[in-house]
C-alpha cells in the first residue's frame, strides 16, 4: 500500500479506526472522516505524517464531496475509497419514531451513495481505483426488528452489483466494486445504536472486529465482489441460497427468542443516530464481556 491513498468514513470507532491503523502501518496515505472530530484528530495523529481528518457527516452530500476534494488536494488521487459510516435503530418496526427510520437510510444507503459517486468521479478521470462498500450478511438474509438497517444493507448490495456492471459494460477493468458482508461484530455499534426493544442487544453469532479488518485489507489487495467474513457468514449465505425460505423462518424464530424473550430488560436509547456519542471509542465494544456478565446475573 506504499503512497496509495486510501479514505476512510465512520473512522472514528470500529472497523473504521481498525482499517486506517492497519492501512497506515502498510505505508499509505491515509483520509479519515466522520462526525466526532476530537477522535478524528488524536487517530490522525496515530497514523502519522501521511493522514489527513476531515470531519464529515456522510448523511451530508455536500460533506462527502468536501471530503473527496480534501484528499486530492492533499494526496493528489484516491486509490480506495472504503464507506463504512453506519449507523442501526432497532427494536419493533412501527414502535420506532418514522425519522430514525430515515436517518438509518440516510447516513447508510445515502451516505454510501454519496461516497460511492464521489469515489467514481474520480476513479473515472484516473482511470483506477478500488471502492469498498461495507454491507452485511443482513444485506442477503433480512432478521426481525432490524428492518431499516436491513432495508440499507440490501441496498448497498445492490448499489454494488449495478455500479460492478457499470464498470464491465464500460471497459473499465481497473475500477473494483467490493461488498464486505460481516456478521454481528464485538465492536461500538451496540453502544452506538438506537435500541428499541425494550431490552439489552443481544447479537449472534459474534465475530472477532479484526477478520472484517482483515478481509477488508484483502479487498485493497485483491478486490472481488462479495466477501463474506467468516465461516458462519459462509454458512448463512449458502443456507440463504439453497433454502431461502427456512433459513429466513429459522432466523425470525430464533432472532425473536433470544432478542425480545431472553434478553434482560432496557431503556430505550437513540443511540447516535442524529449526533454523536461520547462513549464507544475504540476498535472493539463490549458486547462479548457484558453478555457474559448478564448470563452470569441470571445464575
């Protein structure tokens, strides 16, 4: 990755913070974008000399675009451009106010849009250029009280799949679109997310953050369409495709008990979705230990 420049959208946490540590060891050029700027600057200064933050809200087109012209003009080019900004309301579909609903959508799809446009512009005029669009096994098989998150991923799924036949219709063999479908990961998005259900978030099952970084990084080295991290994620799109209808009846059954029967009890939080939080600041959340310390509790 020496001198490549790569951008990066919700960096702040997660995969994001993840990614750009990983793509600043390996030499690149490094633009990191999302809302909280305070995180945004100390990873900066993290990733060293050849990083660059730029505080954006990708719900924002005008930001996104404020952003593409930010890392040219500092790095000249953009040779991978990653949306991973994300953001979940969950809980029963009509118990969550119709606006939260539309900023899932909004900073989601929109955002990955707006990204995606202002990456392609410029791969375009270069001629190369590697976009990666973060999606979910949720993007393949939908799960209850999920349904905006689902309705964003399913979305970008196919965003991915018109624009990677855009680009072969067209003749440009060096433009690469790429879907990264992880499952739920131990990362800040359970304590970032709006929590509708009257309980605690119980995500199954649970993969380590640093394999959705590494397929990631895989992509930059050797994009393709669809990859999906990890063996359950491997199963649940095999199941998807040979037995859509029982994988999809399993899930719902499944999904409800542990979710809205088992879970302990919560209060209702909107999360970050209309402006950021303080908590939840680095790679990895705290979903794995306070899941064990709740069935300890039940004991």
């Amino acid at each position: 990755m020496q001198g490549q420049t790569v951008v990066i959208t919700g960096a702040s946490s997660g995969f994001g913070r993840g990614i750009a540590l990983r793509c600043a060891e390996r030499g690149a050029n490094v633009v990191v974008a999302a809302r909280r700027k305070d995180l945004l600057d100390a990873l900066s200064e993290e990733c060293g000399r050849n990083a660059l933050a730029v505080h954006c809200d990708v719900g924002n087109p005008d930001d996104v675009e404020k952003l593409a012209r930010a890392a040219v003009a500092r790095f000249n080019r953009i040779d991978v451009w990653i949306n991973n900004a994300g953001v979940a309301a969950l809980g029963p579909f009509d118990e969550i106010p119709v606006e939260d609903h539309v900023r899932v959508i909004q900073t989601n799809l929109a955002g990955t849009i707006a990204g995606s446009h202002a990456a392609l512009t410029r791969f375009r005029r270069q001629g190369f250029g590697t976009l990666i669009n973060m999606a979910s096994m949720l993007g393949h098989t939908p799960a209850p009280y999920f349904a905006s998150y689902c309705a964003s991923k399913f979305g970008i799924v196919g965003l991915c799949g018109a624009l990677r036949q855009e680009m072969q219709a067209q003749g440009h063999d060096a433009i690469h679109i790429c879907a990264i479908l992880p499952m739920a990961a131990d990362t800040t998005f359970y304590e970032h997310a709006a929590n509708y259900t009257g309980h605690t978030l119980q995500p199954y099952p649970i993969t380590d953050p640093s394999e959705v970084i590494d397929a990631v990084i895989e992509a930059i080295d050797r994009p393709r369409a669809e990859i999906n991290v990890g063996l359950p994620a491997q199963a649940a799109s095999l199941s998807q495709q040979i037995l859509p209808r029982l994988t999809e009846s399993v899930t719902a059954t499944v999904s409800h008990q542990i979710q809205m029967e088992d879970a302990p009890p919560a209060s209702t939080t909107r999360g970050n979705l209309h402006s950021p939080v303080a908590m939840g600041r680095g790679i990895n959340g705290n979903v794995r230990s306070r899941m064990a310390q709740e069935r300890g509790g039940a004991h």
